[in-house]
C-alpha cells in the first residue's frame, strides 16, 4: 500500500467556505452555518488573502482516498458541535456515533489544553480548538462534493498507531480496495 502525503486544496484554509468553487446550494449553506454556529470571522474568510491552509495526512494515490489520522485534539466540544451537522444516513468514512461520544468523552478536558487556547485567524482568541473542528468538517463534507472520495479517519487518541492500524486495518484496506 504506497500512501503519501496528501496535497493541499484551495477551498480549505483561512477563507473557509468561500474557497469553494460554487458559493450556492445546500453544502455551501451547511458550511456558512457551521462556520457560524463557531462565531467564524465571516469577513476574514471572505478576504482573498490566504494565510494558511489545512493540511491532510496522507493520500492513497491510485484511490484518492484521504486518510486523517485524529489524536486527542480532533476530539473536543467545538468539533462535537459541527458532527451535529452531519446527516445520519451517509457514509463518512468513520463512525459518526463513535466519534460523537469520543467528543462527550474527551472534549471538556481538550478544550481546557493550551493548544486549544491558541488564536487564530478566521474564528478569533482562544479559537484553535474551533478552526480544527471545522477544518475537519470541510474535509469530511467537501471532499465529497468536489468529487474527491471521502475521508477515512483514524482515531488515535491512546497515542498508539500500532494499535489504531489493528483495529482500523479491515476498514482501511475494504475502502481502498487492497
């Protein structure tokens, strides 16, 4: 299985949802308000300046399937708030209800890490916790509409990669057909 670092899109980063190609239709609509429910600082995603965009993990080139690995920071009250987004008939690549109670579980004390205090850009003081919860959202609800197979993630919160890649090797290699 040859995976690769995966490149870097446009339409995710400062700008947020208005790097995508088409500012119209329901998915639009869903990130403006996700963005919003985040207090994101509209104006500063409407700026074509770009800062800063959101990397991926990793890519497998003959699928083009996204693999993101999440440790403990992809699991706090910010990105609980934006799985509420999700609709519950779709495939995601990951457990939606697993991810929901890792978030219930985890999110109290990953809010209150200094690496959630950080500031950013496009959602303000205190906001890294934010801007990752929903750069995550972009990626799992995007990829899809602009024709890029959906995201696999990873949990990772244990620290384990060893342990992660047994208990997700099954699902990893049936998604990428290996």
């Amino acid at each position: 299985m040859t995976l690769v670092p995966a490149p870097n899109y446009d339409w995710i980063g400062t700008r947020g949802p208005f790097g995508l190609a088409t500012q119209s239709g329901p998915l639009f609509d869903t990130v403006l308000e996700m963005a919003q429910a985040l207090d994101g600082y509209l104006d500063v995603m409407r700026s074509p300046k770009r800062t800063k965009r959101a990397d991926f993990d990793l890519i497998h080139e003959p699928t083009g399937i996204h693999i993101e690995v999440d440790e403990e920071q992809h699991f706090s009250t910010h990105r609980l708030k934006m799985l509420d987004f999700y609709g519950p008939d779709v495939d995601y690549g990951f457990d939606l209800e697993e991810y929901r109670a890792l978030c219930r579980l985890h999110g109290p004390r990953i809010d209150r890490t200094g690496w959630a205090a950080n500031d950013t850009v496009n959602f303000g003081p205190r906001s890294r916790a934010k801007q990752g919860a929903f750069y995550d959202s972009m990626k799992d609800l995007v990829l899809p509409a602009m024709g890029i197979p959906h995201v696999i993630r990873v949990e990772v919160i244990d620290r384990e990669p060893e342990l992660a890649w047994a208990l997700n090797r099954e699902r990893i290699s049936a998604a990428l057909a290996i």
